[in-house]
C-alpha cells in the first residue's frame, strides 16, 4: 500500500500496489483511480527490500492464489503479524496487550486441500483465476500443494488432454490424508448432466492414480460472472454426492483418527494442524464445553477428554454425520446454524469454554452479540480473517471480555490469508 503526494484537499490518496514490499523504491504505473483509491501496476523494482526473494512458482503474478512468494518467508510471518495488529487496532478498536504469538509453517507443498476449475473450450484447461480476474489461468502443478495433489493435477490434465473429461464436468478438488498417502475427489458436475459421462471420468481418473480412494460427484453450477468468482463449488441441492469409490477419508491428528467425508470442512494446513488444535483447546477443562462450527470434530474430540460434556454444532448434513461417528459418546451433536442455535440457547448456555471456527464470513453480528450474552468465562475464537474477526469481537469486548493470549498461525504460506486464534476471558 502506497499513498500519492498530498493535494489540496489534504491526505494522499491510498494505493494498491502488489508484489511490493514497504520501504522498497519502485516504477509503478496507475491503471485504476477512484474517488477514495488507486490501483497501480509494478513495472520496476528500482530499490529492493533486503526481504525480497525470486518466487519459486513459475505461475507467481499471474495466478491468483499466491500473493507473497517475492517476500522471504521470515519476512512475511512477520508482516501478518502487524497486519493483524493494525487490524484489530482499526476496526475491533483493539489494543492487543499481549504479544502475538507467531506459528510458522513449512513454506512450500503444505495443502492438504486444492481446489481448481475446469475449461472446455477453446482447449482442456485445469488451474485458478488470473489475479483480480475471472479468466482462467492453466496450471499443471502447484508447489504450496502436496506432492500427492500434484500428482493427481498431473493425471487430469493427461485426461484432459485425452479428452476423457466430459464437457459436463466443471471443478475438481483434491483432499488428501495425514501422511499424504491417499486422495478423495470432488468433481463438481453441471446439474441434470450426463451422469453416465462423470462416473466414467471418476473410474478413469482412479484408474490413472491409485492412491485416489474415491471420487464424489457434486451437482453443482459453473460460476459465470465475476462478481460471484470466490464464490465456493457447493451442492445445488442438500442431496448426498454420487460417489465412486469411498466417499471418506481417515486423517490422523495427535493419534486420534477422524473420518472426513466428501463435502465436509477440514484444516488445509497438513504441517500445522496438530500445533493448532492444541493451542486453541489450550489448557481449557470442565464440566461444559460448546464447539461452534465444529465440523467433523477437529476440536470437539480433544474437548471431549477435558469436559465432562461437550455440545459440538454444525450445520452441513455431511460434516455433522461424520462428527457423530468420530465422537465419543460424551459429546452432544446438534445440527443447526451457529445463528440459530446462540439465538435459542444463548440465554440458557452455562459453559466453561467456548471454542468457535467460523467461515471466513466470521460469526456474523447476531451471532456473535447472542455468544456475548452466555455466561461462559472462556471464548477461543478461531479466525482466517482479521477483518470478520474484528467485526466479530466488538460485542465480546464490549461485554466484559479481554484478549489473554492471540497466536498468528501461517496455514497459508506465499498468500496474504492468515489464522488467527485469540483467547478470550472475562
């Protein structure tokens, strides 16, 4: 972020300039100016940052997922830290007190989850939006991906470029298990399409790679316009996937094994997962514990061996069955949105601790002005969004509670996206 020379009417105007690093000296060209903003475009690094590094992905500037690989890895753990400080500062209206505790991860092949679109036309294409675009830019592999995901990308575009992808077939997304060893499938399928055609591609692609347990076939719509372009493949309808194979993974976390279905949320981090259930369930123990977003019980089953008993809510049919088969018989499970469930309990909720995951949508202010009304001592707020999470906290703070402790998780190494864990007391 930049700032043009002051004008008459006082401050510089801001602009948005990626690929640069603070304190470096560069040519910059503006290619966009608003009322409030500019954006521009780097044309020369004149003067670099001694933090500046030569990206290691071919695709770096022009693929839309990565946003600091020219920044080393020391340097940018660094600047996330004091973007969530400046964050939380700006819009939580929120001076930490605490340091914030930094967790660094392996830089490099540490997705556990990828997900990429398909194009037909002109030719099979398999990769991810072109930075601040909607066109789709090819990719045949991804080094922040695991040496698994890799493989099964290099089997689709041989697919692709056989023509044994059908034309009906629109995304992929590829999970794979704790020790990299297995992969299960999303293919996401235009609705009311050919299902004869996609269970074909689902046998072939696991045909290709045997370490593909299965492949799960959503009905789902393309995203057309730009405006809805991060929107997420999802289920048109809450129907179960067509699978092929097995529609489940088992991933391993501190010894305890969780099964993870297609369509179900889990950490994509696979370097960081166990340091951060540890430090959000911390040294929380009790009678009554309630997980919020809880999934398939990443958090839930350490709870459970701390807290008497343990209420886990969540919403989608194929997490909640999963965390049903995953827990243990002191845990309460209860699907429903998070909303919907503070705004009829809240009232009643007597817990010792309360851990909650949102989306990157965040809690969201009924929600989290509900969560403010429980009687419970101990929120764990976990967070891969500082802008929602400050938004999220202000009715927190101002019913009582004080940030204890704020711990920086880098899940998402070469990208400006960023966990936050925060705890909570009052």
């Amino acid at each position: 972020m930049a700032r043009l020379p002051a004008d008459e009417r006082g401050r510089g105007k801001t602009v948005f300039l990626p690929f640069v690093i603070p304190g470096e000296r560069v040519d910059a060209t503006i290619t966009q100016s608003r009322s409030g903003f500019a954006r521009a475009r780097l044309n020369k690094v004149i003067t670099p940052s001694p933090a500046r590094v030569g990206a290691d992905c071919q695709y770096f500037g022009r693929c839309g997922g990565c946003h600091y690989q020219h920044i080393s890895y020391e340097s940018q753990v660094q600047f996330k830290a004091e973007i969530l400080r400046e964050t939380l500062r700006r819009t939580a209206k929120l001076e930490l007190t605490c340091d914030i505790v930094p967790h660094g991860a392996q830089p490099w092949h540490y997705r556990n989850r990828t997900r990429m679109r398909i194009r037909h036309a002109p030719a099979f294409s398999l990769g991810y939006f072109r930075a601040n675009s909607h066109d789709l830019l090819a990719v045949e592999n991804c080094p922040i991906s695991s040496p698994l995901i890799n493989r099964a990308i290099a089997a689709v575009w041989k697919l692709g470029r056989d023509s044994k992808v059908p034309a009906t077939v629109h995304g992929v997304q590829f999970f794979a298990n704790h020790d990299d060893s297995k992969l299960l499938i999303e293919a996401y399928v235009r609705p009311q399409s050919d299902a004869a055609g996609a269970q074909k591609f689902a046998e072939k692609l696991m045909a290709e790679l045997d370490a593909i347990t299965g492949v799960a076939l959503f009905a789902t719509s393309p995203v057309e316009d730009e405006s809805r372009q991060h929107a997420p493949f999802t289920s048109v309808h809450e129907e179960e996937a067509a699978i092929v194979g097995e529609g489940r993974l088992t991933y391993e976390v501190a010894g305890r094994p969780y099964r993870v279905s297609a369509g179900s949320f889990f950490q994509t981090n696979r370097f960081l997962i166990e340091e951060l259930v540890e430090t959000a369930a911390g040294d929380a123990q009790g009678t009554l514990a309630v997980d919020l977003f809880c999934g398939a019980g990443l958090f839930t089953l350490p709870l459970a061996a701390k807290f008497k008993e343990v209420v886990a809510v969540e919403a989608s049919q194929q997490a909640i069955a999963d965390l049903q088969y995953n827990a243990p018989a002191n845990v309460k499970a209860v699907r429903a949105t998070t909303e919907a469930f503070l705004l009829q309990q809240a009232a009643r909720l007597k817990p010792d601790f309360v851990l909650l995951d949102p989306p990157r949508a965040g809690l969201g202010e009924n929600a989290s002005a509900a969560l403010s009304r429980t009687a419970a001592p101990m929120v764990t707020l976990v967070s891969c969004d500082p802008a929602t999470l400050s938004r999220d906290l202000r009715p927190l703070l101002d019913n009582g509670f004080t940030v204890q402790q704020a711990h920086l998780f880098d899940l998402f190494p070469q990208t400006a996206h960023m966990e936050t864990v925060l705890r909570l007391v009052r």
